[in-house]
C-alpha cells in the first residue's frame, strides 16, 4: 500500500536518505528543511527517478507558526499523513557547561526538543483521527548516555527518548505507531554542523572505523514502518559495529 511520508530535515543525511528509500519503495513523500534550492532539487530528482508524488515545504521546525501552517496548508491529498519522521535534528558545538555557548544550546533545545514538539502536535491530531499512523523520532545513542562536552545535545536527545516514550503512552489508544531510532556515529553533515564548518575537526570524526552510512539508518527506518499492524518496535540502537559506546571505538 502507498503511503504518504512526512520527513523533517529531508535535505541532507539521514532524512535524504530516508526520503530515497521511500521513494524508491513508491511511497508518497512531503519533505522539508530550511534550504529551499537543494530540497526542490532533491524532490524533482525523486520524482524523476522513482516516478513517485513529491511535495516539499520549507519551514524552520524551530518557527511553531510556520510548523502550524505548513501542515495546515496540506490539501485533502497530502493530510493523510502515514508516517511522519521526526529527524531534523543538530548538535552545535563541542564544550563543557561551564564554558558553553548559550546560542549554541538555544539552537539544539530550539530544534531537537521544540521543533519535534511542534511538527508532532501539528501532525498527531491528523493521525489520531484517521486511527492510524507512525511516529518515528531520530533519537541517538547521545540520548541514551552522556559525554564530555556533549551535555546539552545529550539533554536534547534524552529528551527525544522520553518524549518518543510519552507518545507512545499518549496514542497507544488510537492505534498509532511510535519508534525511536538512535544511532551512533553515521557520516553526514552532522560534524560539519557541529564544529560549525571546521572540515578537518568534522572528517576526523569518521577515521580509522567505517561509521554508519545513512542508507543504513533509512533501511532501518523503512524496516519498522514495514511490519504487520500488530508489530511496533518501541526502540531501537543501531551502531558502528566499530562503535561499542558513545565513546569507545575501536580505530585503527
Ligand atoms: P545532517 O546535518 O546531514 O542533516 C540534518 C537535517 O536537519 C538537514 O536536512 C537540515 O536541513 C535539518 N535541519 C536542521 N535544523 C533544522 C531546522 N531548524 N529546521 C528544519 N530543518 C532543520 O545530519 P544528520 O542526517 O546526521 O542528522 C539527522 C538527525 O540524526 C538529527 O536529529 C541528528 O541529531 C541525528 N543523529 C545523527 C547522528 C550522526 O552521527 N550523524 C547519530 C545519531 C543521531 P536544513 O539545513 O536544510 O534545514
Ligand atoms: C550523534 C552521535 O555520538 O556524536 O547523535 O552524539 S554523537
């Protein structure tokens, strides 16, 4: 059956690559991010490709107007929403407490604990009414343990793990689905991002192991919203095989 998927952060690693692995299985996509040239680039390229239905919508999750009205603005056709992927998502930064940026930690609340709240409290309703629907949340291991420098982006995704555990409680009576993916390291702009366009500190982060590639994480993905309706997978850790914790690797 074809359905229609919703992708935050669409425009470059793990939600890029999600977005081709729904397309590629037919499926319906809306995808959205901030970077309009490179999102309406990637949906004529899947729609090309695939032959699939694309409709991009550029918002800032951390904007809850523009949240609200970009899902407000979806015609009968699109509302439908099947699965929504909670990924936008960064760390800004590298730093102790006592030494941290307050921008820096506005930015990651703002986007990974606000921003997942606003699109889900503008896509859930959707889903509550059709009595079906799958939340997925882009959690990570950094929600799972706490790291040197990493507090406030490991707050940010502690709360994505209690938060994916909250809807899940709040919707199991309406027949919608809810998982948490939390990986480890997986090689996209994530780095860049976080040390705020250092490539060198960036590349480091990814040598001497083979991470996670994000077509990895979207097979993931694409398997938990492809079980049986009477399947949810609840939480799910996916790492580097090189990658036993969030701090030991094994490098050669
Ligand atoms: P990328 O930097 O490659 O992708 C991040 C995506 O999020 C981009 O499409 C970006 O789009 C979007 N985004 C960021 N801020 C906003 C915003 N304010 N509004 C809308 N969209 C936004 O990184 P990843 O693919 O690695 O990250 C995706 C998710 O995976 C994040 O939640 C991250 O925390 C998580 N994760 C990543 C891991 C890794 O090692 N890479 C491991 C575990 C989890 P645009 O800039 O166009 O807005
Ligand atoms: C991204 C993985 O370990 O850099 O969430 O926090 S990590």
């Amino acid at each position: 059956m074809k359905k229609t998927v919703l992708i935050t952060g669409a425009t470059s690693g793990i939600g890029y690559s999600c977005a081709e692995k729904f397309a590629e299985q037919g499926h319906r996509l809306i995808l959205t991010g901030r970077r309009e040239e490179r999102l309406n680039e990637i949906a004529t390229s899947l729609k090309e490709k695939y032959g699939v239905d694309v409709l991009s919508l550029v918002f800032d999750v951390r904007q809850k107007e523009a949240v609200e009205l970009a899902v407000q603005s979806l015609s009968d056709t699109w509302s439908d929403i099947d699965v929504l992927i909670n990924n936008a998502g960064l760390a800004v930064g590298l730093s102790t407490i006592q030494e941290g940026d307050t921008d820096d930690w506005e930015r990651m609340i703002d986007t990974n604990v606000k921003g997942l709240l606003y699109i889900s409290r503008a896509v859930l309703p959707l889903m509550v009414k059709r009595k079906k629907g799958h939340v997925v949340n882009i959690g990570s291991i950094a929600g799972k343990e706490v790291y040197p420098n990493g507090g406030v982006y490991c707050a940010t995704k502690h709360a994505v793990d209690a938060l994916t555990k909250g809807i899940r409680i709040d919707t199991v009576h309406h027949g919608i689905k809810v998982t948490q993916i939390a990986p480890g390291a997986v090689e996209t702009e994530f780095s860049m991002v976080r040390f705020k366009g250092d490539k060198e500190k960036a590349d480091a982060v990814y040598k001497g192991y083979e991470p996670l590639h994000p077509e990895n994480i979207a097979d993931v993905v694409y398997f938990v919203t492809d079980l049986p309706s009477n399947v949810n997978i609840n939480d799910l850790v996916i790492m580097p095989t090189a990658q036993a914790s969030a701090t030991v690797f094994h490098k050669e």
